[in-house]
C-alpha cells in the first residue's frame, strides 16, 4: 500500500496505515516545488540580514542572542541541547505516526526546511528505521524536547530501532544503507518546532476511538434486546423534537441494528432506564466529539504550523504562533468526557443486567440460581474501569507554568490530554466487552426473545469468545479474548 503526501490532505486513515501496516509514503512533485520555493526564499531572508528566530537567533529566552558564525553548526547543538526528554519510550507504531505527522506537515512548505533534510526524513520512515523517542517533555508548547529525539536520530546520534533492535542511531542508518542527514541553516528547528507527537497520536486515538465506537453500538443494541427495551423511544419523530447534535443519526443506526427484532411487536415497559432510554443523545455527543477531534488532527496533519514561517506567496518569513495547539487539546478534553458519558451508560446497562430480576431476567444472570455469584462478581471489575476512566476525563490543558524566563507563559498539555484519550479507549473496550457478554448471556436466557437478524450476528460474535456461563466459572480469559477481537476484527 503507498500513500502519497501532496495529492490531496492527508487524513487520519493515512496516518495509520503508515504507523501499524508499515504502508509506503511517495511524494508528489509539486512538494519538492514548494520545499525548493521556501528555502530559497529562506536563504534570501537570511542573506540580506533579516533576523530569523532559530537561524540566527537563538530559541525562547535566548531570543535576543545573535548567531553570528557557524550558523550550522548552531543547528546540531539546537538539536542536542533539547535531548531532555523522559519515561517510557514511545511504542514504534506511535513514533511512526509521529514520524509521517511530521513529514505531512513539512510537505505544508512553510519551514524552509533543506530538500535533502525533508527526504532523508522520508527514507527514515520508509526504510523502517524508528529513533527512540522519550514520552514526557512536551507542554504543548510544541514538542521540542520530545522530537529531538527524531532530529538526533537522524544526524547518526542516540539511538534507533531498526528491524525489531535497537542500535545506536548511526549503526542502524548504516545497516538500512542511510547516511547521516546534514543540517543546514534552520533544518534542525523545523525538525523539531512543532506538535507532531500530539497531532501523531491523536491520529491513532480518534481512528481507534471510531472503531470502537461501532462495537459501542452493537453492545448497546444487543443490551436492547437483553432488558427488553422499548423500541419506541427510536421513533424519528421524537429525535427531531429535539434534534441535538448527532442525535437524529445515533438512533437510526440503533433502529437498524434492531430491525426484525420482536421488541417491535411486543408490549414493553412504557419508559426504561436511561442508560437505555437516552443513548441517541448520550451517543450523539460522542459522535459530535469525535468529529470535532478528527477534524481538529485534520487541520494539523495539513498545516504549515512552523515558527518562523516561510508565507511562499508573500516570499517573506515571519515569526509565528501557529505551533500551538489549544483547539486540538479542547477538542480531545472534550473527545475524553464524551467517552466517559458512553462509557458509563455502557457501564449502568451492564448492571441493569446483572443485577436483581430485571424484565424477567433471572438474577445475576445466573442459568442455575441458588448461591451462584453468576455476573455480580463481573460488577465491581466494570465500576473499577469506570472509575479509571472518570479519573482520566478531568482536564489537563489548564496544568502549566511558565517556563523559559516567562517567553513561554502559556501551554496546552496537547500531548498529556491526547494520551490520556488513548488510555481511556482501553479502558473503555474492557467495559464494552463487558457488556458484549452480559447481554449476550441476557439473550440466552430469555429463549422467547426474538431478536433481529444484526443482534444475531452480535451474539454469534460473542459467543465466538465466550460460552454461555452455567456452572459459575472465571470469566477473565473470556474476557480478554472479546477485548482481542475488539481490536483485531
């Protein structure tokens, strides 16, 4: 599969078809134009005087400090001076979503940044050779410290993994037959002077998050079928009474999922609970911050976000605040309490249908009753992921100080809120999964439900992972198997 940058905008699908199927990036020709355009009016900036942040100039406080000779030179200690970064190294899908977010963005042509520079970082990413990189050290100011680790492997320093090792940089660039990219004049900023590492990961998370939501919906629709709820609720003319964002959508497609279901033709409860009763509005949200997430990484991965900026019409380079990233932190806030919203509607389904007799089901979900525990044990597991996804909804973006002698006052921790959006998803696939199985076993065990032909196929799905509980019995490997197929299928 090869995917090309300068055709069209590069989407989140591009994006992780680079980071998880290794998939070929090629670049159109009129790129190279642009790259060639800005650089030579880049160099013509500098060589008429003009201060330039990063060129001849040094970063942040050190604005007012001039570089006056070895302009070059200048670029590597830039690059090695923000080697600071911290923790668990990122995984090597995420460096290559980090890696192909960059990219994108350079192939924008406002960093002025060297041809060769820009293809040397091509033949890194299709060559398969992934620096090491640290996970903490961005504020959401860009991501500096965290891309130097991108900027060092490419110059043959730190380290990098090539072909499931880890070598020194310069050994795996050696045996991937690279050389070591020579920086000139400002190629060591445009490397690293943007938020490529939130814009990479917030890629995986909202295409992650679009996937997962689909199983969302089938749980739920399954759940339907379970408690016995009351398909009236879905009637288009109430969703248009009150036509809140994505609403009207959420209950068509749960109307679909459930057609031919004998819900329609019996006599439900007038109004069931509300985690049933309410999920095209509670689904809706979701669906509107999902597209506002996407929409915000879309911007981005399209963007000539770079500090200073070469503005190629104009032929002028100007210093900007486009690296910063309040709106994509906003939006993945925002995308991280819509999960939460679902997750715990997912989660109260889950006990309607474990706990006491509810619509006729038998207690616990237990097929022999007695002193069997059936699903109640499964209870405080759900609350427990419930619990640690609320904790990773409270917002972030507002945690920061000042840094770099007051130069740097204000911060979006974009990186801290797109990776706790991604924790959350895990979490909330292991709830999901959750309630695949209660109703699943709620279906079993109501034989004169009849359900629709789509909730069949949901229960075949399940029980392709997990038998009908009888006898009680651990349901932990049961689980992990759905969570796999949650995320492989």
């Amino acid at each position: 599969m090869n995917i090309v940058f300068g055709n069209g905008p590069v989407n989140i699908t591009d994006i992780a078809a680079i980071a998880r199927n290794d998939a070929f990036v090629e670049i159109a020709s009129e790129v190279y134009e642009r790259l060639e355009k800005a650089r030579a009016i880049l160099d013509m900036a500098a060589a008429s005087g003009q201060q330039i942040y990063g060129l001849n100039t040094g970063l942040g406080a050190n604005l007012r400090t001039p570089v006056s000779s070895d302009i070059t030179g200048f670029q590597q200690q830039l690059v090695r001076g923000r080697g600071m970064g911290a923790g668990t190294p990122l995984s090597r899908e995420l460096t290559r979503a980090v890696m192909a977010t960059r990219l994108s963005m350079l192939a924008a042509g406002g960093s002025g940044i060297s041809p060769a520079v820009f293809t040397d970082l091509l033949a890194l990413l299709n060559k398969q050779v992934h620096p090491v990189m640290p996970s903490i050290g961005s504020i959401g100011a860009g991501d500096l410290v965290l891309l130097s680790a991108l900027a060092q492997g490419m110059i043959g320093e730190g380290n990098a993994e090539y072909q499931g090792q880890v070598y020194p940089s310069a050994s795996a660039l050696e045996l991937a037959g690279l050389l070591p990219s020579q920086l000139g004049p400002k190629d060591g900023l445009s490397l690293l002077n943007a938020s490529a590492v939130s814009v990479g990961q917030g890629a995986l998370v909202v295409f992650d998050a679009l996937a997962l939501f689909d199983f969302q919906r089938q749980a739920a629709a399954l759940s339907f079928e379970g408690l016995g709820g009351n398909p009236l609720i879905l009637a288009p003319a109430l969703q248009r009474a009150r036509a809140a964002c994505g609403q009207i959508e959420e209950a068509e497609q749960l109307t679909a999922l459930l057609d031919g279901s004998a819900l329609h033709t019996t006599s439900p409860a007038i109004q069931d609970p509300l985690s049933l009763r309410c999920i095209p509005s509670i689904h809706g949200a979701l669906s509107t911050a999902l597209e506002g997430a996407k929409h915000s990484v879309e911007i981005e991965l399209n963007a000539a976000a770079d500090n200073p900026l070469v503005v190629i019409d104009e032929e002028r380079v100007l210093s900007t605040g486009n690296f910063h990233t309040p709106a994509l932190a906003l939006a993945f806030e925002t995308l991280g309490l819509a999960i939460a919203q679902v997750a715990a509607a997912s989660a109260a389904r889950f006990i309607q249908l474990t706990g006491s007799s509810r619509n006729g089901l038998p207690k616990y979900l237990s097929a022999v009753g007695g002193a069997s525990a059936g699903f109640v044990p499964l209870q405080k597991t759900v609350v427990a992921l419930l619990a640690a996804i609320r904790h990773k909804a409270n917002p972030v973006m507002l945690d920061f100080l000042p840094v770099s002698e007051g130069v740097e006052d204000h911060a979006t921790q974009s990186v801290l809120a797109v990776s706790k959006c991604a924790d959350m998803i895990d979490l909330w696939r292991q709830i999901v999964a959750c309630e695949f199985l209660a109703a699943a076993q709620a279906v079993d065990l109501k034989p004169e439900q009849i359900c629709g032909e789509k909730t069949l196929q949901i229960h075949r799905f399940v029980r392709n992972s997990s038998a009908q509980l009888v006898e009680d019995r651990a349901l932990s490997d049961d689980l992990s198997r759905l969570v796999s197929s949650l995320i492989h299928s």
